[in-house]
C-alpha cells in the first residue's frame, strides 16, 4: 500500500509569537509543491501567530497545517491550565500530539490518561499523533515488544474501530530523542512494523492505511534511509525542526523518499 509521507516539526518549548511567524513566513515561501504535508506543532501561547501566518501564506493545510503539543481530555471546566481539543480545533489546529514521552515521563502521564485524550481528540475532529516508545532500559531487558504492545491496547482503547484510520501513530524511542542517537533504519523498522501489526489485530484494512511516523534524531542525513522503510510514513522531529533550511532539507528527503 502507498501511504503519503507526513513531516511533523515538534517545537516543544521553544519560540516566542514573533519567531514561529517569522518561520512560517520563510518556511511557506520556500516550500516547494510536494505531496507531502508539514505540520507545525508549536507550543500553545503561539498557535494564534502561526494560524495566521500559515493563513497568510495562502498554504493549504494538505501543504502546511499546523497542531498542539498536548490537550486535556475534558471540553470545558475547572481544570486549571489546561486546553481543550475544542479549544485547539476553534484555533484552527488540525493535530495533536499525545502521549509524548515527555509527556510520560516528565508530567507522569498515564496510558490511561493518554488514552482518554486520544478518544477526546477524535471526538473533537482533530487528528491524534499518538507517541509510542521504549525506553533503553525496556528494550535492553528485552521489553520492547511488550511496552509497545501494552501502549497501543490502552491509549487506543477507547476509540471504535471505525476511527482507527483517523489516528497518526508516532514511534519515538525514548533513548534516540534528542541524544543524536538515532535508531538503525532495520531497528525502526522492526518496531514499525510490529506496531502496524498490533493495529491489524485491531481493524487490518485501517492498519493499512494509517500513518506511523518515525522519532528521534531525525536529521536531514538519516531522514531518507528512514523514510524509504516500508513501514515507515513518516517523520516526527524535534531539535531539527526548528531551523527553517534544515526543515526544508527534511522536507525534501520525505519527498524523495515517497517518490
Ligand atoms: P529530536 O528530533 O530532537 O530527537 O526529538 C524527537 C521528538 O521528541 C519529536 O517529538
């Protein structure tokens, strides 16, 4: 099956208004026409400045789309600090990621949390990046398997099968975020594929067709050996998505790597 390449640019807590504008006013200028989208994922108090600018570029949002980092699972009320998926959605974000392992590990989020949001993300008409991914620790003990297997059952258990193929999957293993050690082409892979057979127990003809987007020290000298993995449909990206040029490289190995 020939799935579409995604690029997704996870900004985590970086970017005053003025910069993300200024990158979507750069980025939409040099962003050849390609089948592959990009998603911008900035932090929250900066949404507003890239919805308009993404606005302002004339893109649309199968050329340029943009996304949250995180959302609770509840639509309103008193729950302090936090946004609502309705609140992303009138914004006009189209995704969110969650379940980042950042998420996991440092604000301890639960699967089950994550697995209500996801279902509250879906509700709302946004499109979940749902994140996946051992630790070194897990997978030394050999637990890879199991912690992915246990993670897609519970962050996904309360969604209908009919809403499987509306939900992107992201493999980040813990160990490759942000430490330039990226997994092996065959490891990723490996995983990938895994996964894609976790969501055909599921519901097949959706496993097919879903997205699972590859982390982890992503950069534009690994990003076509990744991508060109049959399981692999994608990239999401931290520390090298936050330069315009490098972004745009990455953008062009996705494209190459779906021709
Ligand atoms: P890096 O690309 O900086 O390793 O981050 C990956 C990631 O966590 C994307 O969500």
């Amino acid at each position: 099956m020939n799935r579409t390449k995604l690029l997704a640019a996870n900004w985590k807590l970086n970017k005053l208004t003025g910069e993300a504008a200024e990158f979507v006013r750069e980025y939409a200028a040099k962003l050849p026409a390609s089948p592959v989208p990009t998603v911008l994922l900035p932090t929250n108090t900066a949404l507003q400045a890239v919805a308009s600018a993404c606005k302002e570029s004339g893109k649309t949002p199968s050329e340029l789309a943009f996304g949250a980092q995180n959302c609770y699972f509840q639509s309103s009320g008193a729950f302090t600090g936090e946004v609502s998926p309705e609140m992303l959605v009138d914004l006009g974000c189209r995704y969110v990621v969650l379940g980042h392992s950042e998420r996991r590990a440092i604000f301890g989020e639960s699967d089950d949390l994550i697995g209500l949001k996801v279902a509250a993300a879906l509700k709302a008409g946004l499109t979940p990046i749902f994140c996946i991914g051992e630790t070194l620790e897990e997978r030394n003990a050999g637990k890879l398997e199991y912690v992915l297997a246990r993670q897609v059952k519970v962050g996904l258990a309360n969604i209908e099968e009919a809403q499987l193929d509306k939900v992107v999957v992201a493999y980040e293993p813990v160990w490759a975020i942000g430490t330039g050690v990226v997994a092996t082409p065959e490891q990723a892979q490996a995983a990938h594929k895994y996964v894609r057979e976790l969501l055909a127990k599921k519901n097949s003809e959706a496993a097919m067709k879903m997205q699972i987007l590859y982390g982890g020290s992503v950069k534009p000298d690994n990003c076509y050996e990744l991508m060109t993995q049959p399981d692999i449909d994608g990239a999401l990206v931290g520390g090298a998505s936050l330069k315009v040029d490098s972004l745009l490289e990455l953008h062009k190995e996705c494209t190459r790597a779906s021709r």
